[in-house]
C-alpha cells in the first residue's frame, strides 16, 4: 500500500506552467478554464478532506482515492489527505490550502454542508474540480457521489420494524448534522412512521459519529429509558459504541442496526454475545474511485449524464453475515 500523506495544511506551490485563465460557466457558476474542459490536460494533483481519519471508512475513502488517481495519472499524481475533525473552519482552511497548491480535483466529505459552501465556491472560481462524496453539500460542486442514505435509512428500520413486529420502543443514535445522516435518519423516520405502535423514545442526541460517542449516548439512554427494544445508530462506530454501552450495563433486551458494513460491525453481527444484529453495507472505496473518475473526466472536458450518483445499499444481517466480503 502506497504511503498517503495526511496533514493539515499545505504549503503553496508554483506550477512553471501558465495555462489560459479565460473564464466559462459550469454547472451554473463562474469556473477558471485553465484546468477544466481541456482535453490534454493531464491528472496531476487530487486533494481529499475527509471527516475522521480515525474511523476506518474514511481511511478505506482515502485509499479508494489515492489508487484511482495513481491508476489514472500513475505514479507521478500528488494525492493529499486531510482530516477535517468534523471542523469547518479547519477544513475551510484545508481547501483554501488545495487551491493555493492548484489542486486539480477536491474530493470533499464535508465537515457541515451548508456551511463549506463559500469555500466551495472560492474552489471552483480558481478552477479545482469540486466533488462531493459520501455528504451532499449545499453549494454548487461539480457532482455529488453518495450511497443512497436514504436507503440506507429505509432498509434498516424496515428490519428493526419487521423484527419488533410493528410494536415497540426505539431510540435513534444521531451524528453530526450532515446531509448524510439527516438522509437516513430521515429514511429511517419515514418507515417508522408507519407503524403507530413503535414508539421513538429518542432521536437527537449526537454521537458524533464515533464510537466514544456512541458508548457516551447509549449510556446516558440507557439510564434514561429503561425499556428499549430497538436502537438505529447513523454509523457502524456510534453503534459498536452503543453495543459496548450494552455490554457493560449488561443488557440483551434489545437490538442495534447500524450504517456502513465496517469490519467491527460485521465482527459484533457474527458474534453470539453482541447484540448488534445488522447493518445497511456501503461502499467507501467504490465512493472515492468514482469521484476521482468523474473529477478527472471533467477535467478532459466530459459532460456527465448526471450530476448526482447513489450507490445503493445491502443489509448486512447474522442472517447472511457469513456472505459479506467488507470493504
């Protein structure tokens, strides 16, 4: 595995090359033409801000990325990886960074998606491509690349409610407040509603998306709400925290379904002594490799059929947990 380089911040660098600055509109906002629609230009620089580098599904992310630009462009593309933390005006300034290094293409897992939106827009007036992944954002990117969350939302509420049998009590682990989670946590309202007799005891307490916070939430609701029977966590590690918030209360009266298909996940759902017993499954490596693409086809002046890509969704189940390949 080639050795990715994560950091914070990136030093300016000067091409000794000046391409033309004439300006076009693209995907309705003013873009510099010195790197887009230009069918010679080459691959050179890819730049990837992810939420939390230490969450496996990010580093799978990063790993997608990297391989498909070194696929693209060889050995000689510059690939850097950044972690935002989750903190906007960190990754404000990670992009402010890729620009100032004329960064080809942004490959954006936004930090807040209505906020990196200037950011975004600042991007793309100086001629990087923009492609969100895994979030939608609310600005003006070159393309978005995300699993369908609401999917992901859908099909495992529909197991929680198929399992309960349309009656009982549920509580939602939260996460930060990006699109991507509102999307499934908005699935997962939508089937529940549904069903008169599941009742939400909790729906908004953030995790952050991590397993600390998991363990920290779960926790608090289990001293809260003592008869549970059904827990939807946003992501694979605010549910292992949950799992391991059950452990340590010693509780086995109910059930965890989670998002992303992470190994610890698929470990916990093949493990008789968890009671995590699902996940909906993504595909983080997949995500990254088709924004490199897409990024690297506008580039050479492509139009796409669509702007926007989903990857669906399996449900991950002790079921059929033995069948999963992970990521």
């Amino acid at each position: 595995m080639k050795k990715i380089a994560i950091a914070t911040s990136l030093f300016c660098l000067v091409s000794g090359t000046l391409l033309g600055c004439a300006n076009t509109s693209f995907n309705g906002s003013a873009t510099n033409t010195n790197k887009q629609n230009n069918g010679d230009v080459k691959l050179q620089s890819v730049g990837v801000t992810l939420g939390d580098l230490s969450n496996p599904f990010f580093v799978v992310m990063a790993n997608g990325a990297e391989q498909e630009a070194k696929k693209i462009g060889g050995d000689d593309v510059r690939v850097t990886v950044v972690s935002s933390g989750y903190d906007l005006n960190q990754q404000f300034n990670q992009i402010e960074n890729f620009v100032a290094a004329n960064t080809d293409v942004i490959v954006l897992n936004a930090a807040d998606s209505k906020g990196i939106r200037p950011a975004v827009d600042k991007a793309r007036e100086a001629g990087s491509v923009v492609i969100a992944v895994d979030t939608a954002v609310e600005a003006d990117v070159d393309a978005t690349v995300t699993t369908n969350n609401v999917q992901a939302g859908e099909v495992s509420c529909q197991y929680i409610a198929d399992r309960l049998k349309g009656k009982g009590n549920v509580v939602i682990v939260n996460g930060p407040p990006v699109t991507s989670v509102i999307q499934r946590v908005d699935g997962c309202l939508k089937v529940l509603s549904q069903y008169p007799n599941i009742k939400i005891l909790s729906k908004d307490q953030n995790a952050e998306g991590s397993r600390d916070g998991g363990l920290r939430v779960m926790s608090d609701l289990l001293t809260t709400f003592p008869n549970i029977d059904a827990v939807f966590a946003i992501n694979d590690p605010s549910g292992v925290g949950a799992d391991l918030a059950a452990n340590q209360a010693k509780r086995k009266d109910f059930f965890i379904v989670g998002v992303d298909g992470a190994p610890e996940a698929i470990e916990a759902i093949a493990s008789k002594d968890s009671v995590y017993a699902a996940t909906a499954t993504q595909d983080p490596r997949g995500m990254t490799q088709k924004a490199v693409q897409i990024g690297n086809d506008i580039l050479h002046g492509k139009k796409l059929s669509s702007n926007n890509i989903l990857i669906p969704v399996k449900l991950i189940t002790k079921e059929n947990v033995s069948t999963s390949k992970g990521w």
